[in-house]
C-alpha cells in the first residue's frame, strides 16, 4: 500500500509498504478519505510544538472496514487510561494524550490499524467526504459544552476557519440569538454569512472592539469563542476587552508560544478564561447524529477533493491561496 510521510519540515516522501497487521484488540480500515487539518498545516511547516519526525499525519479520516463492509470513522485519541483524568471519563485530557496522525502514525495512507473501541459506524448513505467533518465538529461540539448555556446569547466567534465556521452553525443549533463572526479574509467571511452568521467583521479593515462598543454598547456580547490562535496575543486580549464583564472566553485556536495576556482585567472583570481540547466520546456520537441529520452544512466548506499522492500540492494551496481554499479532502484510495 501507499503512505506518504513526512520525514522533515516541508518534506514528504510516498512509501510503498506492506498492508499493516491489526493486533488484538485492532482493526484494519481502508482509508477512503482524509481531511487536510491547520495541524497538518503547522506540522508540514515544522512549526508544531508537539509533533516529531518522521510522521504519517491525517486525523480526520473516514472508511471501510472491508472483512464486514462496515462504513466507520475514528475517534483519533490515545489515552493510558490509569490517569486521574481518564478515570473521570476527560480521558482528552489524559496526561500521555496522543492523537493518531500527530504522535503515531494516521491516515495519509490507504491503510490504518486503530483500536476498535475508538472506531464508530456511519450510516452507508454518509458520504465519506462528509465524514472526515465528524472529527471537526466533535472539536466544535465540545466547545459549546465548554461554554455553558448559550441559548438566546450573543457570541463573538474570532476565526472564520472550518473549526470557526462549523461553531458557527453549531451554536444556531444550541440556540443563540447572534453570531458575529471575523477573520481577516473577505471570502470567508461571504461565506459565514452565508452559514448564517449575523455580522462578519474584517478584522483588517474595522477596529473590532470600537466596532462591538458603538453597536450592542458594553455590556452586548454574552461569550467568545477564539479560533485563531496562532503567535500572536492580539485576538485573546481584544477577546478580554470587547466582551461584558463576569463572561467567559472559550479558547479553541492552538498558540505556539506563551504569550503575555492582559490578566489583570482577568481577576478585575471576573472573567472566565475556558481551554477547550479536542473532545470525548459522545462528542464524537453527537457530531455523527448532527451531520447525518443534515444540521450542518460541511460541503461548502470543501474547497477541493484530491489523490492522496498530490498532497504536497495541497498543502500549498491551503496556506498560499487562503481566499480559495478552505477544507481539502484527501482519497488514498481512487486513483
Ligand atoms: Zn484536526
Ligand atoms: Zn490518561
């Protein structure tokens, strides 16, 4: 079968290896489609702080069990087990987290072995395509649960990237009055707003909390979801300054570095500052459900479908052409 590695920053080779073994308690699954993630991204740049070489990456990925013709997707998370955390079911949260495609080795490959107790069946009329959507909204999904009742609320979600465009629809589904969404690229923001967000802002082009402040005054925004992260303090700090005081930030977007933040209106406004990693189990079944009932919309988010083998491609594509190219789907399998 075929893999593609990535065996240095910016370097990845095709390997033509023998079709894995599962061991007990594993199941082999054909890979039929993987989404291209802002961690393969950071990983292929060499800029992700906790993926090492070399690595066959692709987390978001759906397929066929083929001895039984079973449609699945994998819920990516490797845990001890034996950890506090795990023994209270927040197992992402496990002292020795590792996620399959970023510290061993995922589904940029026409085969993957995963342990069965992380593979769950999907409906044979899903598209794998819209599968590969599951692992991201479950991110999503887990988000709002870190926020609390948000039914009737008015949210500010920063980053109109696939994890803030599918928090986006989510939140219309837990009920909230308004969503005002930014980004620094028009063509996604046109796109939010055709996902139903309320307001999208250009965060290049409108100074936001003046912006938040002339239109709902200061006490208008209710929670704030962060989707961008990154190497730069600038949206946590405008996340602090923009929303009313006793609110909660949720954090989503993944920093690179340790940044200075402006704790000091932390402790003064009483706010709440909520991390928020990956997701569990019935994250995972509820973002299955959502998406099979057609709630979300995934396919305008899909930019472009792909041969496995043109992976270099994309990932270009994806970081050079960001007005184009949102969500790339990745086939190992269709040649
Ligand atoms: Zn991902
Ligand atoms: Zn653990």
């Amino acid at each position: 079968m075929k893999r593609v590695k990535l065996i240095a920053p910016k370097r990845f080779i095709i390997e033509e290896v023998d079709i894995p073994k599962p061991a007990l308690n594993e199941v082999l699954i054909k890979v039929k489609a993987c989404g291209i993630c802002g961690t393969d991204l950071h990983a292929y740049y060499g800029e992700h702080p906790f993926i090492s070489y070399p690595i066959v990456l692709g987390h978001e990925f759906s397929g066929i069990i083929e001895e039984t013709d079973e449609h699945v997707v994998v819920e990516p998370l490797l845990t001890c087990g034996k950890c506090y955390n795990c023994k209270i079911g927040r197992y992402n949260i496990c002292n020795d987290l590792k996620v399959i495609g970023c510290q061993t080795d995922g589904a940029f490959a026409q085969y993957i072995t995963v342990p069965i107790n992380k593979v769950f069946s999907i409906p044979k009329d899903m598209s794998f395509e819209e599968a590969t959507f599951i692992e991201p909204i479950a991110v999503g999904i887990h988000a709002i649960k870190k926020a609390g009742d948000i039914k009737g609320e008015r949210i500010v979600i920063m980053g109109a990237g696939p994890i803030g465009l599918i928090i986006l629809q989510l939140s219309k589904i837990f009920g909230v009055k308004e969503v005002i969404i930014t980004d620094i690229l028009n063509s996604r923001l046109k796109l939010a707003k055709e996902l139903g967000a309320n307001y999208a802002i250009n965060v290049k082009e409108e100074n936001l909390i003046e912006w938040v402040y002339n239109t709902f005054g200061r006490d208008g925004i209710d929670k704030v979801f962060e989707c961008v992260g990154g190497d730069q303090n600038i949206t946590i700090n405008q996340a602090i300054n923009l929303t009313r005081k006793g609110t909660r930030i949720i954090l989503i977007g993944v920093f690179k570095r340790s940044l200075p933040i402006e704790i000091n209106l932390i402790q003064d406004r009483e706010l709440e500052i909520m991390g928020s990693l990956v997701y569990t189990s019935s994250d995972f079944s509820e973002a299955i459900n959502l998406l099979y009932m057609k709630k979300i919309n995934v396919n305008k988010l899909i930019s472009n479908i792909l041969p496995l083998e043109r992976i270099e491609e994309a990932m270009k594509m994806l970081v050079e052409e960001k007005e184009r190219y949102i969500k790339i789907i990745l086939k190992p399998n269709d040649t």
